[in-house]
C-alpha cells in the first residue's frame, strides 16, 4: 500500500510539472507575440511618420546612439550610408525639413516573410521581403530589409535599417493580390 501511495504521489508531482511547463511556455509565447507586436508597430510607425514629414514622430522611433546605422541602395548602382544619430539625424532630418509636404513616394508598402531573431529580452534581429509601390500604385519595387532592435528604457527603438532593392525588375501592381499572398522569399529570374 505504502509502494502504491509513492507511486502515485509521483504520478501527481509529474502531471503537475508538466502543466507548469505547459504554462510557462504558453506565456513565454505569449510574451514573444508582444514583443512581436510591439517591434511591428516601431517599424510601421517609422515609416508613417517618414513620409507624413512629421520629423518628431520619425525621431522618437530611432536608437539615438553612435553606433545606430542605416544603409541602402540607389537605382543607379550606388548605396548611401549613415553611421551614428547625428548623422542620421543630420540627413534625415534635412531631407524632412527640405521636403515638407506629406507626400508618400510608395504609398502602399508590403512587408512578408518577416523572420525574427531575439539575442535576449533587449535585442532583436528581422529580416523580410518589402513590397513598395510607386507614387502612381502602378508599379512595385521589391526590397530585401533588414533592421536590428533594441529595447531601451523599455521602448523598442531602431537601431540599424538595411535596405537592399531591385529596381530592375518592376512588379506590376495587378500582381499585388500575388504579393500578398507570398509565402516564400523569391529571387533572381524567378520574381513575382
């Protein structure tokens, strides 16, 4: 009787761990979908506040650090650089103040196969295909993105933009249904 009672003691402190296991990671995930959620909304803010030319909104979405950095290529061939806030600031900052009218020169933008990497509770890593229309919704640019995020003072700010586009390759905008639908990275000859 007394081997029946120890056994089944054990049985009951297993299937407790177990659900408390189960727990932990339901909240774990929970708290990864936040974060998730959270970080979308930075990059989706940025980019609102870009082409609204509202300099302060667009500001407040960026690590304002010296090692913060954005980076991208130009349709001749070429990239441009910024490395550090007050270069960023400086160009940016410039180019918002010299191009005040909120106009969008890709007033629709896609974003899919967004893959996320967390260093730890303070850093993460995102990678997608972006979808960016021309002013006339015409056309679309593909662009390979990348940025890199951090949390300070319990705020998710930018800290690195990479942003690598075909302009060769235009997608007409009768395949946006298409885009939207994508569900692997496409590249090369065998865009969309």
């Amino acid at each position: 009787m007394k081997t029946l009672s120890v056994i089944l003691l054990g049985i009951l402190l297993c299937a407790s761990c177990t659900d408390k296991t189960k727990e932990e990671e339901a909240n774990r995930e929970a708290n990864l979908e936040k974060e998730k959620k959270a970080i979308n909304d930075v990059i989706e803010n940025e980019t609102k506040a870009f082409f609204a030319r509202d300099y302060n909104a667009w500001k407040a979405n960026y690590a304002q650090t010296d090692y913060a950095f954005q980076a991208w290529s130009n349709n001749d061939g070429t990239f441009d650089s910024n490395v550090g806030w007050d270069d960023i600031n400086k160009q940016i900052g410039r180019y918002i103040a010299d191009n005040p009218e909120p106009v969008s020169s890709h007033p629709i933008v896609e974003r899919k196969n967004v893959k996320y990497k967390f260093f730890d509770n303070n850093v993460a890593y995102l990678t997608w295909d972006q979808f960016n229309s021309d002013k006339m919704e015409k056309n679309f640019h593909h662009s390979k993105e990348v940025r890199l995020m951090e949390k300070i003072d319990g705020q998710w700010k930018i800290v690195c933009v990479s942003a690598f586009w075909d302009y060769k390759h235009l997608i007409p905008a009768s395949r946006l249904p298409m885009i939207k639908k994508i569900a692997n990275e496409s590249r090369g000859k065998n865009k969309i």
